[in-house]
C-alpha cells in the first residue's frame, strides 16, 4: 500500500457536480493498494497515518499528529500511485489490485481509521471520475510505502 498525505486547511471531492467528502484542517490521504496488500499493511498504514506528527506546534515545529490539531481525513482510492513508467511514455497499472482486491481493503481502511480517529471519514468514490480541491498547507506532503515499513 502506497498513502500520499497532503496536510491540508481545507480539501474536497467531487463527483458529477456533488460533493462525497470534504474536510477543513486535516490530511488529504491519496491510498494506492496492490494485489500484494493484506491487513498487516493496512494496519500498519493507518497507525502511521493517525500518528504522523506534521502539524505545527505552539513554536511552528512540526511537533503535533491529527488528534492533536483535531484533523480530519478525506481518503481517496487512488490506484494510479502504482504506475509503472518504465517503458515508454503510457503509464502501466499491473501493479495495482484490481477492484475485487482493493474495494474491500479500501472499505476496511475506512473503518480502521474512523476507529483510531473517532471521527467520520471523508471519502470519494471508488473508481469514480473524481475532483479533488485542496489547499495544501505548508505544503507538506508525505509518501508512505508500506514495503518500506522495515
């Protein structure tokens, strides 16, 4: 499992004109799953992702994690954080799980994080023509690769 966080003020998803989620201070969690991915990455990721301390403290450190800002989450399945772009100039997605794979651990990292947080999580659609609106803020962005854990 592959998660880009953007700290954000405030992001959005929309799809056909309708807003599916949409969060002020928080993270913006882009969530790539490959047909590799089991529970142990998914938990795994959402410790990490509650627990990321990139939020300013009282001396504008990066010192604070979500709970302690009372941040939100907007999560978006994203399968195209593993494209292979080797070859040529047309990305590949063999690496990504297909929606039999993915839909189930994309649900079940909604719940793990709603359970860790407290709190609603914000979603997409999954597979949907999505449009995200965010206002990164720092920008502080982070990518984490559950193969790199050890």
């Amino acid at each position: 499992m592959r998660a880009v966080l953007q700290r954000v003020t405030q992001a959005s998803c929309t799809v056909n004109g309708n807003i599916t989620g949409q969060i002020e201070a928080g993270f913006l969690v882009l969530l790539g799953i490959e047909d590799a991915d089991n529970i142990e990455d998914l938990d795994w990721l959402a410790q990490k992702i509650v627990n990321m301390r990139v939020f300013s403290d009282e001396n504008d450190l990066m010192n604070k994690a979500l709970a302690d800002v009372d941040g939100d989450i907007l999560l978006i399945s994203q399968f195209t954080l593993f494209a292979s772009t080797k070859k040529g100039n047309r990305p590949g997605f063999t690496r990504a799980a297909r929606p039999d794979v993915a839909i189930p651990l994309y649900e079940k990292m909604i719940e793990k994080l709603a359970s860790l947080t407290g709190k609603k999580i914000q979603t997409g659609i999954f597979g949907a023509d999505m449009k995200i609106a965010l206002v990164n803020d720092g920008p502080t962005t982070i990518l984490i690769d559950t193969k790199n854990k050890e």
